[in-house]
C-alpha cells in the first residue's frame, strides 16, 4: 500500500506529522534521482516529435523565488570558448522533456513552461546542427539570456558542488565477501501525500507504516537489518562503504562478478526512502574519536572499516536513513540514470539545481571553476536533476558521469559560480508550471 485513503488521512494527520515529521527525501549529500510516478519520463531515444502548439494545455503558473535580469550574450564569461561540438544531441533530448504535459502535481519540482519552448524545440528539430557554431547560432536567434538574481534582486553567486554514480561491485547471490545488501522498497513502506488533504501542504510528504492501527516512523537502518522481515535485495555489495556511498548518491551501476549472471551490469537507480533523517558516518567517526573531520573521506572510512570489521555495522548504523531502489538496465553507458527531470543525465551537460529558482529543463549558461581551482569552467547545461541540499538562487551540483575518476572530480568541487538562463526569446521573463 502506497496511499492511504483520504479519510484515514484525515484520521490519522496529528499522529503522521508528530511522529514522522517532513524528512528528506534523499540523503542531503546527494542530488536527487527520477521516482517513478512523480513525473511522466521522456522518450530518451527516437526521432523529436513537438506537439502543435494547440495541443499543449495553458496550466496555471507557479512562483519562482530567483529574479531576472535581461542580459546580453557578451555578457556571459566564457559563453563564445564553450565547446558545444557535442551539445546539440544533448538539447534535442532535453526537448523532449520542454515539451510534455505539466501534471499540475505540486509535489513534484517545477518545470519550464512547455508552452514557452513549442516554438524553440520546433525549429530544433526541424533543424541539423553539426558543428559548434552552427549550434551557438541558434541559440542565440531562438533564445535570450536572463541573469538570475536572488529574492533582494542582487546578482546571485552560491556553492557548485559535484556528483557522480558510483560503479561498485555485487553479486545476485549472498556469500563471500558480497554481505552487504541494497534493498528494494519493502510492502509496508506508506508514502503520504500530505498536499492532497490541505493545499496549504502541497509538496510535503511523510514516510510511516501501520502498526496496528497507528502510523509510525519507519524502521531505520539498525531495525532493518535486525528484522526477520526484510525488504526485498536486489544484490549484495562486496564492500560496505561502497554501498553506503551509492545510496548517498542515489543511484549506482553494478558489475555483477559472481554468480550465472557475472559480467553483467546493471543500473540501481534511486526508488524510495524510508524517511528518516540522514546523519554523516564521517562526523560519527569524528564524535567517536576514530580520526577528524577533515579526515572523513570516503578513502579513510573505507580504511578505517577495514581495520574494524566488527564495528563496521555500527558505524553504519548510525545513520538511520535508508535508500530504497529499482533496477534499470544501461542501455547507453555514456548517459547516467534519469535525474528528476525523467531524463538521462548527460556527464558535464547536467546540473541539479533548485527548482524553486530555475525550473527543470531550463538550458543555463553556468560560470564557476574546476575542482579544487581557480581555472575557469564556463558552459551551457541543463537543468535535469534536484537534490535535498541543492538550495537557494545558483546553487548547483555538476553531474561528472561514473565510475572512480568521476567520483575523484566530484568530491573535490566546492566551487563558487553564477548562473544566466537561456529562455525563449518570445516567451519574456522565466517561468515555470
């Protein structure tokens, strides 16, 4: 059971909230990852079909707290140096998202109007751009650039993080040194939409189960595994802070090396959560004396469990949130899993943003720096994806792709950056449904 009904609801509402709360749907660190249902998902592959205009319903508007600015191409640091030889696959599939149906579903992220980008995805697909130029000329005769600005109207600048999936290694079977298990959402799992009893809750959600005829918190990390009544494994890991920090990141790939399917890979991507609140094993390891903050890398943790096998448990125990999956299969390695937005992410081409400032599908033009640099990196991407800790006006996290070199590029962007959104020329200022 996934829903409850409305009038249980209703019963049940002063229980849910104090016991449950509103927690994250992710753990913070990460960014967030496609659930199925909350937004239908776009055809990734095919040719580019756009509805006629008429066929897209007018849906009411929904308020962004960034403001804009008109803002010149020349404007934009870097914009005529950006490389965009590989760009122009990479819009036409973003198109097939500008175009879908809103579903007027305020739990989901925002998205850009797609009655603002029938006229420009047209005429991209009406279009063949081969060469960087070719795609840098229609950009600029279909779109126009909008500083974005926080709510005090002032020139935004915010964090630029990076993420990545991680590639692991697992097995179908338990046995060996694959213990370590990555779940499917279990039965009893309630996810309640709390915005279809009060308006005024719209995009709120608790996570709880029935106990008798109550609702409480569900089972965390330590109850879990103690349980006799586990969720259902998809595959068991061979290591455990591997497995921990594919669930901070939501979604992994997986080479299956033991077993009758050995030498497969296959694609978890983020499903559910169990709705408790994430906690940093690094910063329990600090509390604990085992080394310090600034220590807490995911090589030293790796480390430090490999020295105490008995106390790994433990540690992971200490952060009660769960991440719950579904398996898809990689049907292009070059792409990473479906972010919020219900597309595959692009490495380099995606960000997770703040649907709240920038609506998803949004093309923006990102100005920050490489990891751990001052060396500038100015480009166009798209925003294809959320997250728990991605907040505010410029805020982003920079997909890199997967696999370890990624992983190493991610973890070490904590970068500055600001942000120009690339809009429809015809459509005036950003907006969002």
């Amino acid at each position: 059971m996934k829903r409850l009904s409305r009038s249980l609801c209703l019963a049940l509402l002063p229980v849910i909230l104090a016991a449950c709360g509103t927690t994250p749907e992710v753990p913070p660190q990460s960014a967030g990852s496609y659930i199925p249902g909350s937004v239908s998902p776009a055809p990734a592959e095919g040719p580019l079909l756009v509805p006629p205009l008429s066929a897209i319903p007018e849906t009411p508007p929904r308020a962004l707290a960034g403001k804009f600015s008109h803002a010149a191409w020349a404007e934009m640091p870097g914009w005529n140096e950006d490389d965009l030889v590989n760009f122009w696959p990479v819009f036409l599939r973003d198109c097939r998202g500008l175009v879908r149906p809103v579903s007027g579903n305020l739990t989901v992220p925002a998205r850009a109007a797609p009655r603002a980008w029938q006229p420009v995805c047209s005429a991209a697909a009406a279009q063949t751009a081969t060469d960087p130029a070719s795609v840098r000329h229609f950009m600029q005769t279909w779109l126009q650039p909008w500083r974005l600005n926080g709510p005090d109207h002032q020139v935004a600048s915010n964090l630029v993080t990076g993420y990545y999936e991680p590639v692991v290694n697992g097995s179908r079977q338990r046995g060996g040194a694959y213990q370590w298990p990555l779940y499917a959402p279990p039965g009893d799992l309630l996810t309640i939409d709390l915005g279809s009893i009060y308006p005024e809750l719209a995009g709120k959600r608790v996570r709880g189960k029935l106990e008798g005829q109550r609702v409480v918190p569900y089972d965390t990390r330590a109850a879990i595994e103690a349980s006799d009544h586990k969720p259902p494994v998809l595959v068991w890991i061979d290591d455990p802070v591997d497995n921990f920090f594919l669930q901070v990141q939501g979604s992994g790939r997986v080479r299956l090396t033991s077993g009758p399917d050995a030498g497969q890979v296959l694609r978890l991507a983020y499903a559910d959560h169990n709705g408790q609140p994430y906690v940093s094993i690094g910063r329990w390891l600090a509390d604990q004396g085992q080394m310090t903050a600034d220590q807490a890398s995911m090589q030293n943790i790796r480390a430090w469990a490999r020295r105490n096998p008995g106390r790994v448990q433990e540690m992971l125990s200490a952060n009660p949130a769960v991440v719950f999956f579904r398996e898809e299969k990689v049907s292009d390695a070059s792409l990473g899993p479906n972010g919020a937005y219900g597309l595959p992410l692009t490495p380099g081409r995606s960000i997770a943003v703040d649907a709240h400032y920038v609506p998803l599908g949004t093309p923006v033009f990102l100005a920050t720096t490489q990891p751990g640099s001052s060396v500038p990196m100015q480009r166009v991407v798209l925003a294809q994806d959320t997250g728990t800790a991605i907040r505010g006006a410029a805020r982003a996290d920079f997909y890199w792709g997967s696999g370890d070199e990624a992983g190493q590029q991610a973890g070490r962007m904590k970068q500055r950056g600001q942000m120009w959104v690339l809009w429809p020329k015809q459509a005036g200022e950003p907006s969002a449904r």
